[in-house]
C-alpha cells in the first residue's frame, strides 16, 4: 500500500507542475487572471446545506428472530421496535422527500454490523436504531438516547501521530459531533412532547452505531421491566406521539426538506 501512495503523490505533483505551468506561463498572463477589484458580489441564497444532501435515512428496528430483546413484562421488544419502526417509516415518507429504508421488515435476527451495513450500504445520511428502554428496577425511567462513546477504540490503542486510516468499527467518529447534535435535538423534541418523561443522552460503545458512517443515535423508550410502561408502548395513540416527535425532530436535524 506504501508504495502505491508514493507513485500516487509523485503523479500528481508531477501533474499539479504541468497544470501551473499550463495556466501561468507568463506574468502577462497572470496579470490577464487577477481578479477584478470592486465588482458587485451577489451573494447565494442561505440555504441549508444539509437539506441536498437527506436522500436517505435508514431505521433500525432493534433486535428480532431468536434475539427478543427485553421480554419480562410479556411484551417483546423486537415486535415494539418493528411496530415503531413501521409507523416511523410511514411518518417519515409522509413528511420529507428522503427514501425511508428498514434494516428489517421482519421477525429475523441481525448483527449489529449488519445493521450499520444497510446504512453504510444505502448512503444513509441518517441512522436511528429503535429500542425500548428496560431497568431492573421497575420504577426506573429506562429511557436514554444513545451516541456512541467519543474515545471508544476497540481496545486498539492510539498509535502517536493518530492513525491513517480509521479501523471500520471506528467510522462514527467522522460524525460525532453530528450525532450528538442530533441526539440534543430528539432529546428537546422528546422532553416536551412527552412530559414527565426523561431522555438522558448516554455516551456507550454500542455495536450498531460503532461503524455508521453518518449521524447515528440508538434511541430507547421507556422500561420494559414496568408494567404501565409496557403497555402505554404498545398503544397505537402513544406510539403515534412518539413517532410524530421523532420524526419532527429528525426533519429540523435535516434542516427541512419537507415534501412538497
Ligand atoms: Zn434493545
């Protein structure tokens, strides 16, 4: 690979002194190419610059097939991410122009790879993993938004001078700060939607945010290990709310494209 890159570089410091020397061959002509001085500059309409690019955002409904997720109170969490994960998408493709894709329509198991794989794959420009929260202790809130943890290395360390290349279960670092304003932004949304309800923003070495390559959070709902939690999720009318409010949260994240 070393080698490849030295035969790269001389290519194209061998290129970059043809290109100059093809576009200033003279002083004449360099005077030719200054630019004029009191032109008017017209400036281009603000505009975000995010709304271009939200061609895609993909879903994870978590867990599924022999991995049910917390189950204590009877109620599966692989069938509650499904079902959120469904009216989302339907939320969603209501709302904005993007393409709305599910990492799974269906009881099957995924890794966590996988999952990211769909959103690496598809040129997501956002990723949100569904779960629902769950505490040992029933009178927990159980709720967090996930990003993943900043100085997360695999156990790898860092070699100094930083290293060249980001191990694959490194990417979310390309976009950590995006994550987290993201995660900031479901949090208010969620806050005043749901009163009463908590969302602390948590920073965990998850395995399916760890090689997104775009914004991604992991957001849990609720405790499963809560009776009145349980079923309130399991509500068309609460999960409708819920929905609404994610994807409110994920259009102004998108700075709007919303459908015309
Ligand atoms: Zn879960």
């Amino acid at each position: 690979m070393k080698g490849h890159f030295i035969t790269t570089l001389g290519f194209t410091v061998l290129f970059a002194g043809i290109a100059s020397a093809l576009y200033f061959p003279s002083p004449t002509s360099v005077r030719a190419f200054a630019p004029p001085q009191q032109e008017p500059v017209t400036s281009a309409p603000a505009k975000s610059p995010s709304v271009a690019k939200v061609r895609v955002i993909v879903i994870d409904p978590g867990h599924g097939g022999i991995d049910a997720g917390a189950t204590s109170t009877g109620a599966l969490e692989k069938d509650l991410t499904l079902l959120m994960a469904r009216r989302l998408r339907t939320t969603l493709q209501s709302r904005l122009s993007a393409t709305i894709v599910l990492t799974r329509d269906s009881d099957i198991d995924l890794t966590s790879e996988a999952r990211a794989g769909v959103a690496n794959n598809n040129q997501a420009s956002l990723f949100v993993s569904l779960h629902t929260g769950y505490s040992p202790d029933k009178m927990a809130s159980g709720s967090s938004i996930y990003v993943m943890k900043p100085d997360f290395t695999g156990g790898l360390s860092e070699p100094a001078g930083g290293r060249m290349f980001l191990p694959w279960y490194m990417a979310f670092r390309t976009n950590a700060a995006a994550s987290q304003a993201l995660a900031e932004n479901l949090q208010k949304n969620l806050n005043q939607a749901l009163p009463g309800w908590k969302f602390p923003i948590r920073f965990g070495p998850m395995g399916v945010l760890a090689s997104a390559t775009m914004p991604a959070i992991a957001l849990e709902v609720g405790n499963l290990n809560n009776d009145a939690n349980a079923k309130m999720l399991g509500e068309p009318e609460f999960q409708a709310k819920l929905t609404a409010t994610i994807a409110e949260a994920i259009e102004q994240f998108a700075g709007g494209g919303r459908k015309q």
